[in-house]
C-alpha cells in the first residue's frame, strides 16, 4: 500500500482531534442530508440547551434556525459578508426574530463552558448540489456548525504540496459551495511536511504570509521543523480551546472602501493570539501589567486590537470589576494614532473614540466610559488625576519611546491604578532605562510575558532577513591646517576659551562632513545606481534617511538631478520622483526652502499612498525623524541609510525594508530587505538587532546578512549540485546532455530531493545578487543547472525567482557604472593579518622574547590567540609568584581583550596595538619587582590613575605634590561620573566633561587653562 493523504497526514489529524477531545465520525455517518451545511438537529439541540426559554416556543426556535440558514444561503452573493454576519450569530451577538415579533439575542455556542458543546471531527464529508458533488478531507464541527475545513495532501511527491490544497479550498470548493464556508473560522492545508491556516477568501500562495503557519513562541524554529512542527500546529491550532478564542473575539473584517477593494477577513497569527489571551488572563487576575516583545513588522498594533476585542467582548471582565473596561491606546505620534484607529475600525470595535485634544481626553477619562480610547501619549501632559478605576487597561504601542520621562510619569499618574501593557520590538535595557522592569510583570520569567523573536518572524515568514551592505565613504582632512586656521579666527574675533570650546565642538560635529557638497552628490550618485541596478528591477520603492532637514532637502535635490541625469523612469515612460516627509513648522522662522514641504495630514497620508503603488513613479522618500520607525510600506525595498543612529531606534530604522511584499504585476516576491549602510554603523547595527539579552546566555544571533557571505553561500551551494552531475559538459544544452542529468536525479531518489532543495536556495540567492560580481564566472553553469531545473520542476513551487520568466528585470534598466568619488563598496569584512598587522606580531614576539615568531601562513585566528596566551603563560608564572594587583590587572586586560569581536582589518590592527601594549606593561612590571619600585605596580594596577597621576605630578607647581593623590582621585571619580558611551562626539557631554575638569583644577587653586588641563583633557577623551 502506497502512502497517500488518507493514510499519513490526513489520519494523523483525525487521531490527534480525538486526543484533544473531538468525537470522530466518518463524514457519511454525520446525521445530515448531502445537501446541508449545518447538521440541523445538533444546531437545534445546542439551540435549546443554552436558551431554555425556547423549549416551549418550537416556533421561534424554528424562526432561529430558518433565520440561520437563510444566511448561510445568502453565502452565494459574497462570502465574506455571509461569513461575517454568521461570525455575529455564532457569538450571540445576533438578536433573532421571535414569533410575536420581539428580537432577542440566542446563544449557539457555549464559550464559557466548553464541556456544553458538542465537538465532532468527521473526514471524507460529501457537499452536493453544485455542478458536481464535492468531498471534504476532514471538517471539525462544534454543535452542528462546520468551522474548520482541512484539505490535505500526500507528503511525498514534490509535485504536491500545502499549496496544492490551498488551490484546492480558494478555487474549486469556496467558488462551487460558498455556503460550505459561511460559518467558517479558518481553513488548514497541510501536506504533512508545512501546515498553513487562513481566512475563507485568502490567495494561496507559496510565500503567502496570509495563509500562515501556526505554532509557539516556546518553540525554537531551528528545532521544530517539518513534521514535528506539522503535529505541533495541528494540536495547538485544531483544538477547541484555540478555535472558540478566535471566534467569539479574535476575527476581524475590513469592508471595502471603494471599487477597486474587496472585504477582507483578517485572523491573528499565534505570536498575537498567545499575546491576546495573556493580557485577558493578566487583567482577570489583577497582575499590574505585562512586556510584549515581538519582532518588528509582526503585527503589534493588530495584537492590541485583538487584545482590546477579547477584553470589551468578555462579561467576566465585567463581572470581576464590577463595570465594563476602559481600554486606552497610547501611541507617541500622530500619525501611528490614526494607523491605530484604522486597525481598531477593522476589528469593529465598539465605543472607539480618538480625542481631538487634551481638553476632549481628560473629558473622556473621567467620565469613567467604557470603550477604546486611542491616543497620543502627549495629550496627557499636565492631566494630572483623572480616574482611579482599576478596569482600565493601558495598551502602549512603541512601548521603548516616551514611556519614561514627563510623558510616562503623566499618563501613570492620569490613571494609578490601571494595568499597564507594553508592546515593543525593540525593549531597551541599559544603566538608565529598562522597558523590562517599566512594563514587566515580576512573576513572568526575565520580565517578559510574551517573547517573538526575530528568528522566528522569519522561519514563519512574517517577516524578511535584512541584507547590510557596508559602504566606505573616505575623504581626507588637514588637522594641523585646520587647527592653525581655527587659532588665527579665534585670534582675530577675540575669543575667550569657552567661546573656543563651543565654536570647535560644533565645527567637529558629524554634520560637517555630512554637508559636505562633494559628499552629498557622492552618495546621492551610489544610492540612485544601487537603486537602479538591484530594487527597481523588481518594482520595489526606496528609503533615504539623512542627517536634518537641510540634508534631507540636499539629498532630495541630488538624488532627483542623478535620475534626471540618467534619465530614470518608469516601465511607462514617467519620470521617477522624490518625496520629502519631515516636520517642518508653519512659522515665520521656518525657512522659506523647508516650507515647500510642509504637509497636512491629508497630503503625508496621500504621499505615502503612492508610495505604496506599484506603478506610482513616487520611487524615493527622503526623511530625517518621520518615518523612520513606525512606518510601514511593505514595498519598500531598501533603505539608505546615511545617519547615526543606536539602540532601538536603530532597530526599528533598519528594519524598515522587512515586511514581506508581492509585486502585483510580476507576482515576484520580496526575498530579502536590504539596508545600505554609508555611515558605518555595522557594529551598532549587529548590537540593535542582538537586543538586550532576556537570559545572561542567550546567544547573539543576528538576522544582518553580508552579501558577501551570500556570494559565499552560492558558491557552496553551486558545488554540491555541480558534484551530482560530475562529468557531464555543463556547456553542453544539447538533449543529450539534459538526458544524462535527468539519469542523475531519478524521480523518487534521494538525489532529486537534494537538487531541488539545493537548487531552490541556489536561485534566491543568484537573483538577489546578481550583478554581483563573484557570480560572473559561474554564470554559464548557473544556468545549465536552471534548464535541469525548469525540465523537472514541481508544478506549485514558487514562481518568483527567475527574473527572465517574469521579465521583471530588464538591462536597459542598468544605466553606466557606479561613479566612484570617495564611495567604495564594502563587499568583504574578512579579517587578514596584512604587513602592519605581522610587524605589530613581530613586535610582541621581540618584547617577550618569544623562540618561535608568529609566520605569515598562520591563520588569522590562530596568531591572535598565540599572541595572547604567550603573554598570558608569562602572566601566569608571575602571579603564582605575587599576588601583586598590577598583575592582576594585566590579567584582566587580557581577558577584555579575548571577548573583543575582530570584524575587519581595522579592528585586527588595534587588537594587536593593545596586546602589544599588554605585552609592554607586563615587561614593565616585571622590571618594578625586580627593581621594588611600587610606585610603578601601583601605577601599571589602575593605568588610567597612574597616568592622571603622573600628568598631574609634572605640572603641578612645588609644594603641592603631597596632594596630587587627592587630586587624581577626584577628577577619577568626577570624569566616571559625568563621562557617558559616546560623550566625546556630544557637544552637550564634551563641555560637561572640560567643565567638571575646570571646577576640580580650580578647586585646588591649579591653573584652568594650558598644558596641565589640555593634557588632562586629552588623556581623560582617550582613556574614559
């Protein structure tokens, strides 16, 4: 007996629906006509049993059942609108007509007992009455009501898979028996190997994010895979304590707003729906509050929608408080409120107000009203009290921004007593901040109530991998000259010191060199052939974010006059534009130049519109603040990024591009999000994406790919394949040739699965890279391999990589080459011991005198590693001689020094630069022992101390010797005080800096000004 879906997945289902309570039946034993889509006596029943009133009115029991399946008819003229109009009867929420005329609302289903419910599982149903009849796999029924439909599927011919099914459900079964689907929650299609659950109405698609998988944020994706991960979905998803939750409150629907829409039926995904049902629980229990972390673009403001349906829907929360909930929507922008607002219309949710001002807010609280208020978290500056209800609950998207501060301290203080729920992709955890301890409930393990990670958004498909591609943009610069230039103005202007320091501090400022003219056209040059030769080949938009707003207008000049210059256009001939979003205030200060580009709400909200077409030549959005986070337009393909940025606002910066996205005219879909870096934040980016650690040994892993590593990758990849056809001409496209390969990859054999799995990722990765130059060589048996492919491959299998195909890439979309005026591309970071980098190793070997120097064929690695533990051995032995704390120190140096990450020749080089002075200082050391000079240990102990105090005792005047210790302590522990991770380029940190220093010198009667503060100053910018 072969295997087939009945006999694998399909009864799989079957067993496992019994396990979680289900009464299993054969779909001819259900106690229906052919022709019925409710089983009508156990709809009745269930009827009877939970409204007794009707047991002695048949007749408006009949009134009920007639009513339901007139609706369910009704599924012939619009599905989704049937389907949403018996989503509100199975609720209870449908008043039905009584026999005298009354209308009352009839419960169906039983949500708060679920032990009252009949649950029935039954395979092979039959629907009759269409064109031809039509057999359903396994449909799972609660009191007589077909909720779900699951097609399936046999796991073992690549010629078939869960889309198949879904094919199946969205082109043949919903167009032929829509009623079969009027009181539908959701539809499964699974072949064994991928489980993927959607909405009545949803395309089915390879990369679909809309028919979604489903699972458990406890789950690690890198573990649970393919049928592990298939029986895990089933169980969580198709049983009734997840079908009923999504039902009564998490389905919404969004009405089209014109003709060119279509009603859409929207379910959450189970990151959300995990998320939602915790917060209920929380609020029923009384817990102060909850931290959700999930991913960037995973849906948080549609979780806060579902969050605030379950908990207005539910008579319990009622019940506990004593009155209906007030749910409140903080965001930090107006532009997220009115996003926001829109979700929260699409959920249908009752009493949703936005007011309009604080005066309307304040009105609104105190009034103690039930309903949704969606707000920004501003209007509640100088509220003061408003309510001390304790069923108000506090939702706070962004919950990383504006939580602390004035404007978190207000809305607190607005409302003490209410449960304070905080959404965030980007949870901040330093010296000064913690959204983990702002918003974390104690009893939740590490402060976090739900956790969906980055690397699950992507193995689900809800998001996208970011692509960094690294640029190098070097100009050079006269210090000396500048510096004497810089005296002669100062000189001249009559400048006092302090006037010195702000004048300098700013002209050192980054923007200088951002402004500067050449830069600006250098840039602006790279990013418009970027974006010509890898995004708009596949109809993609582009993101520029620049430095101000005097940049933002400069690079929106330079960008449109580099099109103009190359003649850029559309596929229909129109020019490609430039937009300009950024706060510009309506004043009499404003700039005549930003007031071109002062927009209403309605003309932002209209701009970003054509943005999101595809055939809308709107190609660039320039910005400075706005629409750097919070923004999201799936089309956007790339983002530039030319300011510096940290942290969470980083994170939410470059993962701008990660939404999944479908061209509509090519159907290609997005593989990867790109960010093209020419700020040189790779570093930092790693550290954003890493985030704060929940646990002290969760790993770093980073979704930031270098494209480098890609090429890498497609030649790995291109050699297994090229091994399967081993001693075949790849040049060779005769039939002949074809035959021989397909000798090699037997359908069935193990080796056809192997090529196109291989194959499938060797194709993402060609088209994504392509022109990238470390593929030119293998370009001919790339695409030997793609007609292999092509002859064998599956029917279903994702259409959108071969550009050819689709013709969606074109080279007259490639225009001339990449102008190089001090923009270099960074394609490699790997790390090379140059001629520098031997002369520093030689170095140390000489100073420890080592017997075997380090040789250029040793691996980068390895000398490091040499290096270190040869000064280490040499540690060792001393401290097994003296616990002298210099040694201890040196030590701990070394130890700092192996925890360093080595990303490029740079940071090789100052590797060793430090070990080299490790190795000098131990050297040192070992001489003060041998010579008692405890000065010197103690000096070597705390280097920063004893070079201050060494400064110090050379510039202070005789008689003051005997209090330089005091001296040194105090700007020690002024400097660590006052001195912050990158105070050096602050203009606010550097003045704080020299000032404290000038209060202490001052303080001991010791000159302000000269070579005693400058080499203070210098010393302390170097080492704190």
């Amino acid at each position: 007996m072969g295997w087939t879906e009945a006999s694998t997945i399909q009864r799989s289902l079957l067993e496992w629906a019994e396990e979680a309570g289900w009464e299993r039946l054969q779909g001819d034993e259900l106690p229906r006509d052919e022709h019925d889509v409710i089983v009508g006596d156990w709809a009745r029943e269930a009827l009877l049993a939970l409204n007794p009133e009707l047991v002695d009115d048949s007749e408006s029991a009949d009134l009920a059942l007639h009513e339901l399946n007139q609706a369910v008819l009704d599924a012939h003229n619009g599905l989704v609108s049937a389907n949403e109009r018996l989503t509100v009867m199975l609720r209870g929420d449908h008043s039905f007509t009584t026999i005298d005329g009354r209308h009352v609302p009839r419960r169906l289903i039983d949500f708060k007992d679920l032990h009252n419910n009949r649950f029935t599982v039954a395979d092979e149903v039959t629907i009759n009455g269409a064109a031809k009849p039509r057999r359903f796999d396994v449909v799972y029924y609660v009191n007589g009501f077909p909720l779900v439909v699951a097609e399936t599927k046999t796991p073992v011919k690549h010629q078939v898979s869960w889309v198949n099914a879904a094919k199946d459900l969205h082109d043949v079964y919903e167009q032929e028996y829509p009623n079969f689907f009027a009181t539908n929650v959701f539809n499964v299609a699974t072949e064994g190997l991928e489980f993927r659950m959607a909405p009545i109405r949803a395309m089915p698609d390879p990369d679909s994010e809309i028919w979604a998988p489903w699972g458990s944020t406890e789950d690690d994706p890198k573990t649970v895979t393919s049928p592990a991960r298939v029986e895990r979905a089933a169980r969580l998803l198709l049983r009734p304590e997840t079908i009923l939750p999504i039902l009564k409150d998490l389905v919404m629907f969004r009405h089209a707003r014109d003709a060119s829409e279509v009603d859409i039926k929207f379910l959450p995904r189970y990151p959300q729906f995990e998320a939602a049902l915790g917060i209920h629980a929380k609020v029923l229990a009384g817990r102060p509050g909850g931290l959700i972390w999930h991913h960037q673009g995973s849906g948080k403001t549609e979780l806060m929608a579902f969050a605030a349906a379950r908990l207005l829907r539910d008579d319990t929360v009622t019940k506990r408080f004593g009155s209906a909930p007030t749910v409140i929507v903080i965001a930090d922008r107006k532009d997220l409120v009115r996003q926001t607002a829109e979700m929260f219309e699409t959920a249908g949710m009752p009493r949703m107000s936005v007011p309009r001002n604080r005066r309307e807010l304040r009105a609104l609280l105190r009034s103690g009203e039930p309903g949704v208020v969606i707000t920004t978290v501003h209007k509640f500056a100088e509220a003061g009290h408003l309510n001390n209800r304790s069923n108000i609950v506090v939702l706070v998207d962004e919950a990383h921004r504006s939580q602390e501060g004035k404007f978190g301290d207000a809305w607190r203080a607005a409302v003490p007593n209410a449960k304070f729920f905080g959404a965030t992709g980007t949870a901040i955890e330093d010296k000064d901040r913690s959204t983990f301890k702002l918003f974390g409930d104690p009893d939740d393990p590490d402060f976090v109530m739900s956790r969906y990670t980055p690397e699950q958004s992507i193995a689900d498909g809800f998001t996208k991998p970011v692509i960094v591609e690294g640029r190098s943009v070097g100009f050079n610069l006269d210090k000396e000259a500048l510096d004497e230039a810089f005296d002669e103005l100062a000189a001249e202007e009559g400048l006092d010191e302090e006037e010195k320091v702000f004048l300098s501090g700013k002209a050192s400022h980054i923007e200088t060199i951002l402004s500067n003219s050449e830069r600006v056209e250098a840039v602006c040059a790279d990013i418009v052939d970027h974006f010509l030769t890898y995004v708009a080949p596949l109809g993609q938009k582009a993101q520029v974010v620049a430095y101000n707003q005097r940049l933002v207008i400069a690079y929106t000049r330079a960008i449109e006059a580099e099109l103009e210059r190359r003649a850029a256009v559309m596929p229909d001939g129109r020019r490609r534009e430039v937009g300009v979003v950024m706060h510009v205030a309506d004043s009499k200060e404003t700039p005549k130049e930003h007031k071109k580009y002062l927009l209403t709400p309605e003309q932002e909200e209209a701009l970003k519109r054509r943005f999101k077409k595809v055939d809308d030549p709107m190609s660039f959005i320039v910005v400075t603040a706005k629409w750097m986070t919070g923004f999201n337009a799936p089309i956007e393909g790339v983002l530039y990024l030319d300011k510096p940025a940290k942290d969470s606002n980083l994170f939410q910066t470059i993962t701008r591009p990660n939404r999944p996205w479908k061209n509509p005219v090519t159907s290609q879909r997005k593989d990867f999000g790109r960010v093209v870096d020419y700020i040189g934040l790779a570093k930092a980016i790693g550290n954003a994406v890493a985030g704060p650690k929940v646990k002290d040994n969760e790993e770093d892993e980073l979704n930031v790919t270098d494209a480098s590593k890609l090429a890498g990758k497609f030649v790995a990849d291109l050699t297994r394949l090229l091994h399967l056809f081993d001693g075949i001409d790849t040049s060779d496209s005769s039939f002949e040739s074809l035959a021989q390969a397909h000798e090699r990859i037997p359908e069935g054999g193990t080796q056809r699965t192997e090529f196109i799995e291989t194959y499938v990722a060797l194709q993402t990765v060609w088209e994504f890279l392509d022109p990238h130059p470390m593929l030119r060589p293998f370009k001919g048996q790339y695409f030997w391999l793609a007609k292999v492919y092509e002859s064998i491959r599956p029917k279903d299998v994702s259409k959108t990589f071969l550009w050819a195909r689709l013709g969606a890439k074109t080279t007259d979309l490639i225009h001339g080459h990449m102008t190089d005026v001090g923009v270099k591309s960074m394609p490699s970071k790997t790390v090379t011991l140059d001629a520098a980098g031997l002369a520093l190793v030689k170095k140390i070997a000489e100073q420890l005198k080592l017997s075997k120097p380090q040789t250029p064929e040793s691996k980068a690695e390895d000398v490091y590693q040499q290096v270190l533990d040869s000064i280490e051995a040499r540690l060792r032995r001393r401290l097994a001689d003296t616990e002298s704390p210099a040694y201890r120190s040196l030590a701990e140096r070394i130890e700092r020094l192996r925890a360093k990450a080595i990303e490029n020749v740079e940071d090789s080089l100052a590797f060793l630069e430090e070990a080299l002075k490790i190795a000098q200082d131990v050297v040192a050391a070992d001489r003060a022992v041998e010579q008692g000079d405890q000065s010197a240990l103690d000096k070597l102990a705390d280097p920063k101390r004893g070079a201050l105090t060494q400064i110090v005792e050379e510039n202070t005047p005789p008689g003051l010797h005997k209090i330089v210790p005091d001296i040194v302590s105090r700007i020690d522990s002024i400097v660590a005080e006052v001195a912050y991770a990158g105070w050096s380029t602050s203009d606010t940190g550097d003045k704080r800096v020299r000032r404290e220093l000038r209060a202490v010198l001052k303080d001991y009667s010791l000159p302000i000004k000269g070579e005693l503060f400058d080499r203070t100053y210098e010393y302390v910018r170097e080492n704190y």
